[in-house]
C-alpha cells in the first residue's frame, strides 16, 4: 500500500475521529505486527536436487498435462497462451508456465480496514491466519458437535483477540446452521464487523466471490477495492493435475478483481501424490505453476499465493497423518521451488490428527509450525485451533495454539548484537559465582527479555497442586471464556455497518434456503 | 573405533555364541542405528556475530577469568600452561584456551558392550540419551513420588526397549531408596546388566568416577577400557564461571582414564548469565573454552563434549522455562560455535515445565527436539523422560518423547532423489484425477515411506470415542505397561556378571550407609 493510500483511507473514515477510535481499539486487544524473519530459512534440497525436480515438473507439465474441467474458457486462454489442448487436457510446453508466473507479484500488500492491521504478504514475511474449513467444533463444556453461526462469531472473536494472530481467516468453521447458498454471507459479514483484520473471500462458487468483492467494496469503497488487493481466498487444487471450474471460478473473479488467491494443492501423500517426497514435490511444484500461470493468463500482475498443503497417509488405516518428518520434508523443499519461482508461499499450520487437544495434538502442531517457520513460509493458514485433522475447530487448541505463534515471533527476530544484547557489562559486574537477577544489566531489559506465555502453567508444583492441577486444555477453555467475556467490537462507522447488513438481508431474501 | 577393537571385543566374548546371542537380542527390542543428518544446520548467527562473540569470550576469560574452587592441582596446571592466578581465580590469555581445545577430538567412539550399539560422538551425528537426574517420579496409576531404584531399573528396561533411543543414559531418576553414597553403584550396575547400551558414568565424588571405571573394566576388560572410550559422563560447570573440585574431579578421573566428559554449563539465563541472547551465549563460550581446555591440560587428547544446557526464566516467578524462543536461539548459536571450536556439541532435550504430560508438555518438548535437531547437536541428553522442569521422570512422557524420537531420525535423512525417489513412473501411470493408492509404485513402497508412529492415534473419530476417548498419556502408560512387560535382559556372560555383583556388593559392605 502506498502511503496516499493509508492517508486516503483514513480520511475517508473522518480523520481524528477514526484515529482515536483506533487508539482505543488498540488498548482493547493487543496486537503484533506480522513476523519479518531475521534468521535464515533451512534448506533441505541441494542444487541438483532442486534442478532435478525443476525438470521434472516441466516434463509432467509438457507430457502428462493437467486438467480444467468444465472451463472451455480456459482452455481458449491456454491454447492462445501456446499450449496443446486435447479435450480437457492441458499439456504445457516447458518453460511456459514458468515464464507466465513471472508476472504474479513477489510481494503484495492485503489491506485490512484498520490500516495498522494490514499485511505484507511475501518475502521474508510471515503471516498468521487461523484454522479454516471444519464441520465441527469441540470444547471442553460442550465436547465435540456440529459447527454453528454463533461459534463462528465465537471464533473471529478470538482472533480479533489473539496478539499474535495476523489474519482473520476464513471458514473458521462451517456455520451448518445456515443455508449452505447463503452462509458464505453470513460468514463474510462476521469477519467484516467483528475484526478489524483481513480476511478471506468465499470460494465455493464464481457468485458467492463475487458477492465478496460487493460487500468489501461496501467496506472498504469500490474505489479502493479496484485499486487494492483487500482479500486473500483459497483456492484448492485437485490434486494430482485436475482443475475443476468451481474453484477456477472463483480464482477467475478475484483474479479480475485484482483479488489475492492461494493457489493450493491438497496432497495427502499416497493417495493425491507419489509416497515419496520428491515425487510429491515434482507435482506440488508442477500444480503450482499450471494454477499460477492461468491466474495470470486471466490477469496478468493478479497477486496470487503459491501454496503446498501436504500430509502423508497412514498406511494401515489411510488416514491423514500430521507432524510427519515427510511433511517437515515437503514443506521445507517446496518453500525452496517456491522461492526460486519468486512466488509468496503458503503452508504448514497447526496441523494435527489427535482428536483431543492434548501432547499428540501439541507435538503434531509444534513439529508443523516449527517446520513452516523454517520452511520460509509467508502466509500460514490454520495457523492455531485445526483439531482431527481439520474436522474440528477446538475452542482450547485455538487459545493454546495462538500463545504458541508468539514463540515464532520471537525466533524469527533473530539475536540482538548491540552492546546491549552483548551484555558485557552483565559479566563484567557479576563475575565467576556471582547472580545475575539483581544487576544492572538484567534490570533495565528484564521486561522484554523473553517471551512470555499468556496461558502455560510455570508454578511450583505445590501452588499448582493446589489450585486444581490443571492440564493445559482446562488453562486454555478458562482463557477462551475469558476473552470472549472481555471482547469488544472494533468501532464501525454506523453507515457502512447498516450497508453490509443491508446487503446480507436483501441477497438472503432474494432466494430460498438450500442445505446442499 | 578400529575394526581391529571390534574384531578382539567379539572375539573375547567368545565368538560365535556371541555373534548367535546378538542376534537374538536384535529380535526382541527393535533398535535404529544414531543418526547421522543428511541435511544442512540452521545458522542464525552470521559470521560478523560469530566473530564479535568468540572475542568477546576471549575478553571474559582474560581480563575477568574463571573460578576453580579447592584445586590447588588446577589452578598449577593452569599456571604452567600460561594462565594468570590470582587466588582460585584463573585468568587466561587471548587465544590460550581455543589453542588447547585443539587437541580434543572432534569426534569419537563411544563403546556399548553390544558393539552394535557403539556411538560415533561427532561431526554430522546425533547420539539420543534419556532423562538425567529427577528425584521424582510420576505415572498415570502412581502420581508424583520419590523415586526408587525399582523405578531407576524400570527406565533402564524402557531405555533398552526404545527403538530410536541410542543410549542408556545416567541418573535416569534418583533412586532415592538407596544410600546416597551407594546408589551409584546400584545405578551402574543396572545400566551394565539391563541394557547393552553405551551409558554414563557417576559424578557425585572422584571416587565414585572411579568405581565407575573400575565397574566398567569388569564388564569391557581392562585392557579394553585403557584404550578405548566406554563412558561419557555429565559435568556441569557452576555458572557463571566457576568449576568446583566435585565436577572437576570427576573429569579429571575420567580425562586419565581416556574416558569422556560432557563439559557443559547449566544456565538459567537471567540468573547465572545474562539476560540476553548474545551475552549467554558469550559465557556459555568462555565456560565451555575454560572447561574443555582444562581437561586437555589433564590429558592431551581428553574425549570431551561442549555442552550448553540453557533455560530462559519467568520474571514474574523466577521458574525456569523451556521450550522458549530464546533457549532456541542459544542453542542454535552455540552450535555454530561449538563446530568452529572443532568439538562434538552437547544441548536440546525433551525439555518442559508442565507438571503433567499433556500439550504444554509436548509443545515445549517439540520446540526443543526440533531445535536440537537444527542445532547440529551431537549428543543429546534428557531426550526423553523430562518432566517439570527436569524434577520428575515421567513413564508415559519417557516413551510419548521416545516416539517422536522417530521424526528426528526421518527429517534428518534428507530426501531421497533416486530414481525410485523421484516416482515419474507413478505420476505416469495415475494422471490427472487418478488416485496413488494403488499404482505400482506406492506398493512397492508403501512399508518404509512415511515414518510409523508406535503410539499415536490416527483411527477414525467414531472408534477412537468407542474404545474410550483416550488421551495420549493413557495411550502412552499402557505402552509403559506392555513395554515392561515384554522387556528381556541381553544376554551377559555369567563370569562377568557375577564379579559385577561381587564388586558392588563388597563396596557396599565397606562403608556404613550416608543419606547426605
């Protein structure tokens, strides 16, 4: 964003008035700015390896294809762009789509509605969106059940909340409790209203993305909307090499909008993919750059976010598996390809199978998040509360998860070297057999010199012992009730508040509910 | 090791009886080889920050120097090798302690009394020993309580049943039933018989290292022990900047004995070093510089391990804290000074303060084994076991940490680029919207693709809840149950058992029981 754009939208808001609505806000709910690395990203795969997979990947793109289905538009953009088309197959020469991905931008800028909020989504940036997608929700109280409208609300009310959350998400659950041809309203307006962070776009279809694009432009200004990028939507691939027109659909209008889209394969390794790692990597990499090149095809310069979501399969049950070392292996090798395509990467999150928010749930999410601070990823989708590998939104795992997302932030800012951070004057005054906790040096940097938990339990076990001996799910469901107690809305201008309700009802009463 | 030691220790055990009852042995508990990493290390310290602290450590040891307590020995050894004494304080010139450092060796073999189980203590490896040193123990049935030395040979029986487990360890718990001035022989004597792992030796006093290589020459030969590595024992340095005569008598027992020593400090980082990255990690240097060149001067030659053990504190509560950010940092940064000062490295573990094994448990240890793994650790203790702050020993967390011992070794075998690795025929023959299932290439590779967890729990939602909603813990103190139930001894030659017995029983009868 440039800074007239910051400047035209504040005034647009009013001025004074809107930057002291902001000052309160920011009393309300603490806030982290999105993670700039200063440590290097780990890189697994080696030159030849990274050549070897380059070469492969152009080779399944020129001699095995890929499919856009039910997309005859589609196909007319790839065969004047150079490809072969043979029914829905689209077989594109080497080189092409990587030469067609050089337009998408390296960087780009998703604006929020409070400007502070905005993010820088590329380079050496990471940032942190929540769980998307579940059916179901679980808590403590009331176990595990079908998601509802109102756990929605609950669920963009902590992230509004969350410190080191960046990002309001998406489908932070299925509202199952709305009509499945009008929930995607539903959802969009909670996200405009209860956070004042970005958020994603609907793209289960071409309309409903469109409706997105209508009720940011409400939010935000049309003019603003043309001009800026306000959403990022994540658009899955059907994995291995298939395109449906759904999906592409909604890519198609956001990509015109000048819309962000994630352009994802979904990989369950041994059953979408190769069992091993390379392979997977080949088609991930090769997913990418046929998905990428048609967003470009479609408009040139369209920001677009390369995404690897990856898990493997366990082979007795066929079960999606998280936390894997091959998962650690995907995610870290396709950050690499990604980052030689001069793409924006998406992917790990705070993946798990367990069904409980317990030491599984917790060793899966901390080996994945880890793994994606390393892996060089920018935008981490399912960055906190994924439960049952994404059947579940936990209440808990969401609260537990995000304190994690401050350990990243913390990391990845790197080691002080200033005279400060040197600390010799510590030593220097302390000397052999001497304590640190009283000298100068410890007292004047104490308060920032780590991170701090706002949930983990570090009392003497007596105290602890006596106040229940709480694990950290009981911790975690006492936070959440905590939070959404102290929540407060960030301020609305009256008018732009009544037109998107407007919207919402008018395009609800404009047709009957559908549940499929 | 030369083959040549291999070759004589079979032979001495009497050859084919032996090699049959290895054999054997290798049927009941499942073992992986230490791993040796295929992947490169995480460097967040670039070399202008490298060189600003190796100086700043040379200032620390010259102008403020180190401690050695009640060793007029030393502090001669000291003098004679050109250090200033001034009291107990030693302050030793630019340059002095990296030069004697050099004679250590980068890497060694540590022997197991199965050759099979020999570790190599160095370069690109990673050697995984247990929990060292709580007083108490906790299960699920049991709770929090005193240990025992049943308790002590039960960790022992786990130790040798982990299949990614490389090392028996040391005071895997206090056995606290025992006489403080006997346990160590009771200790020794269960590593010795239980497990045919390699182990550590004792610490507590000089003579109880002694025992320790007197116990060691009954069960390798003494002959065997004088010239080849059977022990690596802990000794912590008394930060800051002091070595007391306990530890340090310890290490030069072993040092004569060409036996090796974990030179390692123990920092609370705000407590016994500075509250900054930079400075700890400047006085983890200085220490370890001081520690491990006074072992050379002991004995040229000296096998020695640079060891960082660093915690961060809660300021509010003064409890130290793990699995932190910044403990991250230090041992990412000591690692790559450690490997420039050409030593085998020592840090990481299955470190947590959660009282119980559950998510904050398994997000802190996470965050350390993953951190270890990038750190280009070579021996890493307490990886698994480690619960509250190091106080307890915990059954289920010994084997959950054990399980994810297996991701270590996975990740850090890099990815495979063979032909087969790269799987082009499976991307073949499924195409666009094809499934992998079943192809060719995933049955022939299905059994070893994806790293196999032995506890964890991917079933379906609606069996998991039908055979008890159980959690990880519970999952994990049936493994302890099944694990201990199944546990077989290795087989030990009956002579060299009972002059084991023998020599423990008379040092007992020698002196009255101490419980101080």
């Amino acid at each position: 964003m440039t800074e007239d754009a910051i400047a035209e939208r504040r005034g647009r808001r009013s001025g004074g008035g809107a930057a002291r609505r902001a000052e309160r806000t920011a009393t309300r709910a603490e806030f982290s700015r999105f993670i700039t690395r200063n440590i290097p990203d780990l890189e697994i795969l080696n030159a030849e390896a990274l050549e070897i997979i380059e070469a492969n990947a152009e080779t399944v793109l020129e001699e095995i294809g890929v499919n856009f289905v039910d997309n005859p538009a589609a196909l007319r953009l790839w065969q004047e762009a150079g490809a072969d088309i043979d029914g829905e197959r689209v077989r594109i020469p080497k080189g092409l789509a990587r030469r067609l991905c050089a337009t998408a931008p390296a960087t780009f800028t998703q604006h929020a509605r409070n400007p502070e909020r905005n993010v820088e989504i590329g380079g050496r940036n990471l940032v942190l969106a929540p769980v998307y997608g579940p059916p179901f929700v679980r808590d403590q109280a009331g176990g595990r059940r079908y998601a509802t409208i109102e756990d929605f609300r609950n669920f963009v009310k902590l992230g509004q909340m969350s410190k080191w959350l960046h990002h309001s998400g998406g489908t932070v659950c299925e509202p199952t409790d709305v009509a499945v041809n009008k929930r995607h309203l539903d959802m969009l307006h909670a996200h405009m209203t209860l956070s004042d962070k970005p958020y994603m776009g609907s793209v289960t279809l071409p309309e409903r993305a469109e409706d997105s694009v209508e009720m940011s432009k409400i939010l935000f200004g049309a003019d603003f909307v043309d001009r800026n990028t306000v959403m990022t939507s994540l658009v899955n691939i059907n994995s291995p090499l298939t395109f449906d027109s759904v999906m592409m659909g909604a890519l198609e209008v956001y990509a015109r909008a000048g819309q962000a889209s994630i352009v994802s394969p979904f990989i369950v390794g041994g059953a979408m993919a190769p069992v091993t790692v390379a392979g997977t990597l080949t088609q991930v990499l090769a997913e990418v750059m046929a998905g990428v090149a048609y967003s470009q095809l479609v408009r040139a310069g369209a920001p677009v976010i390369a995404g690897a979501f990856v898990t493997s399969i366990d082979m007795n049950s066929g079960a999606p598996t998280f936390g894997t070392p091959e998962a650690a292996q995907i995610t870290l090798g396709a950050g690499q390809l990604m980052r030689r395509l001069g793409l924006p990467y998406r992917s790990a999150g705070a993946f798990c199978g367990s069904k409980l928010p317990d030491a599984q749930a917790a060793y899966e999410t901390a080996n994945t998040l880890n793994t994606g601070l390393m892996a060089g990823v920018n935008f981490m989708l399912h960055a906190c509360g994924w439960l049952e590998g994404g059947l579940v939104s936990s209440y808990e795992k969401y609260v537990m998860d995000a304190d994690q997302l401050g350990v990243l932030h913390r990391l990845a800012a790197g080691v002080d070297l200033s005279e400060n951070g040197q600390g010799m004057d510590a030593i220097r005054e302390v000397g052999p057999g001497g304590h640190y906790l009283g000298c100068a040096h410890t007292q004047a940097n104490y308060k920032d010199a780590f991170w701090r938990t706002g949930l983990l339990d570090y009392k003497p076990f007596e105290t602890w012992d006596e106040e229940g001996a709480r694990d950290t799910a009981t911790l975690a469901g006492l936070k959440v009730r905590r939070m959404l107690d102290e929540y407060q809305a960030p301020d609305l201008d009256p008018g732009i508040a009544e037109a998107l309700a407007d919207y919402v009802a008018k395009k609800k009463a404009a047709v009957p509910d559908a549940f499929v």
